[in-house]
C-alpha cells in the first residue's frame, strides 16, 4: 500500500526545483549562475587583493597627510557603495509599490541591498573614525556629514527591524518599501552636506564640485579608482549572496508551513 | 607604518570577510535544510524512481534488496 498522501505529493512537486539542487545537470542553468557568481567573487577578490598591495606599498606618501593617505583607498570606496546599495534599495522599494512592476523579488532585493548597505555604512563610519583620530585629534565630532552618515546607519537599521516585524507578506512588502522610501530621503542630503554646512570633512577628492579640481594624480589616481571597482564587485557579489538567501528562507518557510499542513490534513483524515 | 592604517585595513577587509563567508554558509545550511525537507522519503518514490537507489545509505547488501522486494510486493 502507498502511504503518501495527495497533499503531501502536491507539495513534494512544487519543491521539486529545490529537493533536485543536489542532482543538478552539469550545464544546468542554476550551475551556470553558480559558476557566474564564483567567478565575480574571484574577480573582486583578485581587485581588492591588487587594491590593497597598490595602497599599501606601491603608492607614495601624501605631502600633508603623509602615510594616512593610503586610508583613502579603502574609505571613500566604502561611502561610495554605501550610496549605491541605498540607491538599489530605494529604486527596488519603487518598483515593488508600483502595481506594474510589483513583485516580490523586489522586495527580497530591497531587504538584501539595504542588509548590505548597513555593513558599509558601519565600515564607512568605523574608517572615517580611525582616519580622523591621527588627522583631527578625535574619534568623532559632530560634524554633518558624520552625524547625518551616523543618522543614515540608524535609519536604516530601523528599516531592517521593520521588514522583521511579523505579519502578512504583502503587508510587509509595502510597510518595508515605505521605510526604504523614507530612509532614502537623508543619503543626498549626506553627500551633499559638506557643500550646505561648513564641515571638517573635506570636499570630494575626485571632482571637487566647488573648484572643479582633481586632488589625486598618478599611481594614486588609478589605486583609487581601482578601489571603487574593487569594492563594487564586493558588494555585487555580498548582493547576490544575500538575495539568494533571502528567497531561500521564505521557500523554507513556505515548505515547512506546506508540510506541517500536510500533516494537519493527515491528521485530520 | 601607522597602526591607524593596518586597524583600519583590517577591520574593513576582515569584518567584509566574515561577512561574505557568514552569508555563503547559512546559504548552503538553508539548501541542505530545503533539500531535506521536500525530498521524498524511500516509501513515496516510485519503483523505477533512481532517486531510491540514491536515497539508500551505504552499500545495498542483500537483506536490504529482499526487504525492498518485500515492500514491493506488498504495494502489489
């Protein structure tokens, strides 16, 4: 006698995508993600790698800051991801509101861009302070842009407890897009917040928008620009990381849910 | 040197380190965890299903072999 029953069947069918991960075809189209994904990490690794060995012992020492210099190629690339996960963030937040384009894949890639974005927010913060100690004489002060960073860190930590917040998933899907809209309204003012109000962090480096000057040539040029790639093929790669595991945990939940219903069914047969 | 520059590079290489790895390991536990969630137990595969040689653990000795036959026969 065959013990399965139907709903439990049911079940076993739709996860079948999962339960057959392990039996995947070798030119399946998830190995070749796989693979995709592990050669970017690979790629960033390799960047960061050639990054920090560039920063470190290869380029010269700045004639005002000396030494401290070689922070700048860690530092700045870690603000500038921060902007860009935000910026994912907020654009997948839209998407998800608007009733064309709404799905939840967009609200998976808000939650993992803003996850994401908060750790380079930290480091953003964590650098900047261990820079300023040696070059202002403190660890922190209450200038703009650190306060209003600072206030970006919090506001977004408020937007990952908000997604946590249990109830329906629709519902949280639109409370959290909600938070990210509004959380987004404080990262121009951050970066342009060194323009507004007089502050002790200096104007951009590359660019300046008041002069319209470079400050960095050469060998220090390129190992900055070299960073942003670097840094940026991290972040693509902690991104898709991160998403991925955020479907998978509601396909979890969406089969242990499956199977203890299957189960009650069972029960009640 | 400066110490401010090595704490500076290591923090924000090796908190990104611990992340990435944090986040590929509870990736693959959340697979295993699906995987062994929705995958069919011996009973609920078909005869000819290959998974249900796969799903055997160990060697298949002849007393498994004749308790597989058994339960085929009872399901005739």
């Amino acid at each position: 006698m065959t013990v399965t029953s139907a709903p439990l069947k049911e079940q076993h069918g739709r996860a079948a995508d999962v339960a057959s991960s392990a039996r995947l075809p070798p030119g399946s189209a998830r190995t070749r993600r796989d693979r995709l994904v592990a050669a970017l990490g690979l790629f960033a690794l390799i960047g960061v790698v050639i990054d920090v060995w560039l920063g470190l012992w290869v380029t010269p020492p700045d004639q005002t800051l000396g030494n401290l210099v070689r922070l700048l190629y860690i530092h700045p690339a870690l603000a500038w991801v921060m902007y860009i996960a935000y910026g994912i963030a907020f654009l997948s937040s839209i998407l998800y509101l608007w009733p064309r384009t709404r799905s939840p894949r967009f609200d998976h890639l808000a939650g993992a861009a803003a996850e994401v974005g908060v750790v380079f927010t930290g480091l953003t913060l964590v650098t900047g302070s261990i820079w300023g100690r040696p070059t202002w004489g403190t660890w922190w002060t209450w200038d703009p842009l650190l306060t209003t960073t600072a206030l970006l860190f919090v506001l977004y930590l408020g937007y990952l407890a908000v997604r946590r917040i249990p109830g329906d998933p629709a519902t949280r899907a639109r409370r959290s897009a909600v938070a990210a809209l509004i959380a987004f309204i404080d990262v121009p003012v951050v970066y342009f917040s060194v323009l507004w109000w007089r502050s002790l962090h200096q104007l951009p480096t590359v660019d300046d928008p008041v002069t319209g000057k470079t400050y960095v040539h050469g060998s220090m040029a390129w190992t900055l620009l070299l960073s942003f790639v670097s840094f940026s093929l991290v972040f693509l790669w902690l991104l898709v990381h991160r998403y991925r595991l955020s479907l998978l945990a509601e396909k979890e939940s969406d089969e242990l849910l499956a199977i203890a219903m299957a189960e009650r069914r069972g029960e009640v047969a | 040197m400066s110490a401010y520059i090595d704490a500076g590079y290591v923090v924000a290489l090796g908190t990104l380190a611990v992340y990435g790895s944090t986040l590929v390991a509870r990736e693959r536990a959340a697979r295993r965890r699906i995987e062994a969630a929705t995958k069919p137990t011996g009973e609920e595969l078909a005869d000819d299903d290959p998974s249900r040689v796969e799903a055997a653990p160990g060697p298949i000795t002849d007393a498994m072999t004749h308790e597989s036959g058994a339960r085929s026969e009872t399901r005739r």
